[in-house]
C-alpha cells in the first residue's frame, strides 16, 4: 500500500470530516424544534433548513471524494498484487505448479484477488468512520443529557457483546466456505477440461451428480455462515431500539419535568439512531476485514513460495557432448516409486537421439528433464559439459527448446503465437521456419494475421503441432526436445518433416510412439520402466532388444520390416 499513501490517508479523513457533519445535524434539528418552532420563528426555521441542506451538501461532496480515494487505492493495489501473483505463479516450476494445483491458483486470482480488493476499499470507508460516529454520538449524547446518555453507555457494550459472539461463530464458516469454493473450482475446471471424455464414455450423469454434492457442501456453509451473521442486524437493531424506547420513557419524564428539552429528546433519539446504523455498518465490516485477511493469507502463501528450483549465472557450455545423463534418478514426490533410474547416456552435438518405450516408461519425463521442467533427484545433467543447473534461465532457454506432447497455442494471431519466441521476427523468418514444420501450406491459406482462438480451439490437432513445432524451430536453439509431438500427423506428413527436421543444425531428442519415427536416429534409447532397457541404431536394437522388437513389430509387418 505504500505507493498509495496519499489516498489511504485521504479517503479516512474525508470520511471523518462527514462524521463531523453527521453528528452536526441532531444538534441542528434540535435547536430548530426548540428555538424555532416552540417560538415560531419562521425566519430561524429556514436558515436552519438552509444550513441543514449546505451540511447535506457538503457531506455528499465529502463523501464521493473519500469512496473516490478509497476505491482508486483498493482498484490500483489489487492491480499490483494481481501482478506480483502472476510473476511469481510464472517463477514456479512444473513441480510447485503440481503441488499446489491450477484450481486453487485460479481461485487465488479471481475470488481471492475480489475479496481483498473489496476488503482494502470497505477498511479505507468505515474503519474510522463507524467507530468514530459510534463514540462521538455517545460523547454527544452526554453533553446534551448526561443521566440520559447512560443508556448509552448500557447499550452499547451490550450490542459490542452480540456483535463479538455471532463474528466468532460465523468467521471460521466463512472460512470454510472458501476452502470448499476451491473443490468446486477445481471439479469444474476438470470437468469442461475433460467434456470429451466425460460424453465418450456417458458420465455426465455421475460428474453431475458429484458437481452437485460438492456445490450443495458449498451452499450450504455458506448458508450457515450467513444465517449467524445475519442475526446481527435484526439482534442490534432490538438492542437499539428497546434503548430508545428507555430513551423516550426517561427523556419524557424529563420533558415534562423541565430538565430536559423536547429538541434535546429529539437529538439524543437521533444519535441512537445513527449508533444503530454505524454498528451494523461495524458488523459487516468486520466480516468483510476477516474474509479479506483470510484470502489475504491465501494470497501470501503463493506470493512467499520460493521457487522448488534456482537458476545459476552460467552461460551455454562449449563441449562437443551437447547431453549427457550421468546416473540420473527422478521422482515426482518424495515417497513416490522412481520414475526415471539410473538414466545414463551421452548425445553429441548434432546428432539425434529417439527416445522409445511403453506408456508410463519415463519419456515424457526425461523431455522434462532435459529442459528442467524438474530437477534430478539424483545424478546430474550436463548440457555441453556444464551442469544443468549453472545455467541462467535465459542461457537454458536459449540452448533448449521443447514441443510438448500437448499443443500449447495462445490467443491471437499465427504471427503473435511465432514472434512468443522470438519478438520482432521477420516474415521471410516465420514462413521458413513454417516450411519446414510442413505448416506454410495451410498458413498461406489462412494468413500469418489469421485469429488463433484459446489453446487454438479453432485449428485441427495436426496444425496446432505444426505450428508448436515451428515455433520451436524458430527459435534456432542449439538443443530441440519434441515430446511426442507429431502424434497428430499421417505418416506421409512426419516423414516429410523427419526429413527436414534432418537438415537442422540443432542436436535433436525425439520421443516417438512410432518406431518409424526413429529410424535414422543417430541413437534410439529404450525405456522400460523407467530403467534404460536398451540403446543403440535401429539395425543394433532389433538384433538384441525384444522390447524395440516387439514395439517395430507391432507396427510393421516383419516382410515389410526386413524391406525396411
């Protein structure tokens, strides 16, 4: 908060200032009924009613200028901490990113972000206004009547009391409430990510049904937290007003005995009534002060993670081995089975490398390894001769680039999602790095201005690996993973591609389901789960590993093979 000092010191003040002239008005309307009516002074009437509306006036002013303050701090502070978030989400690695779950993430930027934002806002309005209106109507309430303004000093500590009870027991369901809206954020994100699968294999029905329990759990403490807090209302209000009708019964007696005014009545009723009014606006206050804070904590938890992983200041290392595993082992969780062991292997600059082997042997990982996704749990890797992690983050990135096994595209254009890599690149740039992806022919078709819809919703499965494969060919980096990354395309396609991904000076790793993939690799290493069950040419692994037989086998007729 500190760049918005001036509007937090501000938007308190100018609130303060409309207190003052709230506790103005009952002393005003007292002396109208007291001097100007009882006397029928129609002149002293109307300049009050003048004064009344100038005060009316000026505390309208007063009071847009301070929400104007109060709400330009909360809007530009919840702007800053949205951007500080969302650096730091995109610091963590793919490690504290599982951990800690896109859902609860999302949650933390929207519903969280909300709360404190109104929270900043609401504590800047009425932290000084409500308690200040409350004492000073009760300090006002002396000076007019001292025996009468004792009910008062009785009342308040009582309604201080309700308040205090019903705020312990609704806080923490509030709090609850917000854990349970991160499940159902959660379970929706799963479900639309997951819709296709959800209709193939007909459960909607079920997911419905889940959806529904989770989003009643949610209703249902929210219902609960709601039906105590809203107690407080109807609970102060019969506070306040059994006070005031003591107030009219004693303030009476006093009337008739002459010790106190018919105007004084009228303004210690009226300063009862705005204790009601403030109290209540306290009640809610501190509701919304306590859920802030809550998603404040929530917040912090993100914003005070450090990084699972730290780069060096390393530049790119100058060796001839462009990769080398020295007995790398790797697990996803501490007490989780390996999913990599005893990895070791070494790739000259150059050459290419396939990666092969069933579901779930470890291929995707060693990708993720390679570009430090994660980090080894054991060994190390060396990129041209320098450990993996002596690299700085822009000395990795700029030596490795990888295409997912997933299609990642973003919003916009052809041309925005090439120049993600590489700003500023030239047309003669993007269409050869699209020539040899084999995607010119349908972006020439389209346009390099052509819209891209989210995650490229609006391009086949094929075209959305063209272009993830051209992106990271643009990006001319020394080293090139493809995950799995042509699994869309026919074999016509892919054999075109291997064939100008060949002429590349990168050193390339390719991880293929598809035997044919990897034909002329320079290395085929086989996975089995998560060991290195075999490595060598084509020719080598079919004379000594029956899994890369079995895996060619299943794929190529053995006449058609030993054509091959």
């Amino acid at each position: 908060m500190k760049p918005y000092r001036k509007e937090c010191v501000l938007a308190p003040l100018f609130k303060l200032f409309e207190a003052l002239l709230e506790l103005v008005v009952p002393l005003v309307v007292a002396s109208v009924i007291d001097i100007g009516i009882s006397s029928n002074d129609i002149p002293y009437i109307m300049r009050m009613c003048l004064l009344l509306a100038g005060i009316a006036l000026l505390g309208l002013t007063v009071s847009i200028t301070a929400q104007y303050f109060s709400a330009k701090a909360a809007s530009l502070y919840s702007r800053d901490v949205k951007a500080a978030l969302f650096r730091k989400i995109e610091s963590l690695s793919r490690k504290d990113l599982d951990e800690i779950g896109e859902a609860t993430l999302i949650t933390r930027m929207t519903s969280d972000m909300n709360q404190l934002q109104t929270g900043v806002n609401m504590t800047l309005r009425l932290v000084l206004r409500s308690p200040f209106v409350v004492f000073g109507a009760a300090v006002m309430a002396f000076t007019v009547d001292v025996k009468s303004a004792l009910i008062f000093a009785i009342s308040i500590p009582l309604l201080a009391a309700a308040i205090v009870v019903f705020m312990s027991i609704s806080l923490p369901r509030f709090k609850q409430s917000q854990a349970l809206l991160d499940r159902v954020v959660s379970r929706t994100r799963e479900n639309l990510a997951g819709v296709r699968v959800l209709r193939a294999f007909a459960l909607e029905d079920e997911e419905e049904k889940a959806f529904r329990k989770e989003n009643e759990d949610l209703y249902l403490m929210q219902l609960s937290a709601s039906k105590i807090s809203i107690l407080t209302n109807p609970v102060t209000s019969a506070v306040i007003n059994l006070a005031i009708i003591a107030l009219l019964y004693f303030g009476a007696i006093n009337v008739n005995s002459g010790s106190l005014s018919q105007g004084e009545l009228v303004a210690l009723v009226n300063y009862m009534n705005q204790i009601l009014v403030e109290l209540i606006k306290l009640a809610n206050l501190i509701i919304t002060i306590t859920r802030a804070l809550n998603s404040a904590g929530r917040i912090s938890t993100i914003l005070k993670k450090e990084p699972s992983i730290s780069y060096g200041d390393g530049k790119a290392g100058s060796s001839d081995i462009a990769i080398e595993f020295d007995n790398v082992t790797f697990s996803y969780g501490e007490n989780s089975k390996p999913a990599l062991s005893n990895i070791g292997f070494s790739l000259r600059d150059g050459e290419t490398l396939g990666v092969i082997g069933g579901t779930g042997s470890g291929k995707s990982t060693l990708c993720a390894l390679i570009s430090r996704l994660y980090d080894a749990t054991c060994g190390s890797i060396r990129l041209y001769g320098k450990d993996i992690r002596e690299y700085s983050e822009e000395a990795l990135y700029d030596t490795v680039s990888t295409v997912l096994q997933k299609a990642r595209l973003f919003k916009g254009t052809i041309r925005s999602n090439m120049e993600f890599v590489k700003s500023g690149a030239g047309d003669e740039e993007i269409n050869s790095a699209l020539d040899i992806a084999r995607a010119k022919e349908f972006v020439d078709a389209k346009g390099l201005d052509a819209e891209v819809a989210a995650l490229g919703k609006n391009l086949s499965g094929g075209q959305r690996q063209r272009l993830s494969i051209a992106r990271a060919i643009l990006r001319k980096s020394r080293i090139i993973v493809f995950d799995d990354s042509s699994s869309a395309l026919d074999y016509k396609t892919e054999s075109e591609l291997r064939a100008r991904l060949a002429k590349l000076d990168s050193t390339l790793v390719i991880v293929s389901q598809r035997a044919s993939s990897l034909l002329h690799a320079d290395k085929i290493i086989v996975l089995d789960g998560g060991r290195i069950a075999a490595s060598g040419t084509h020719e080598e692994l079919l004379k000594t590993s029956p899994i890369y037989r079995e895996i060619y086998y299943t794929q190529f007729e053995k006449k058609e093979a030993g054509n091959e």
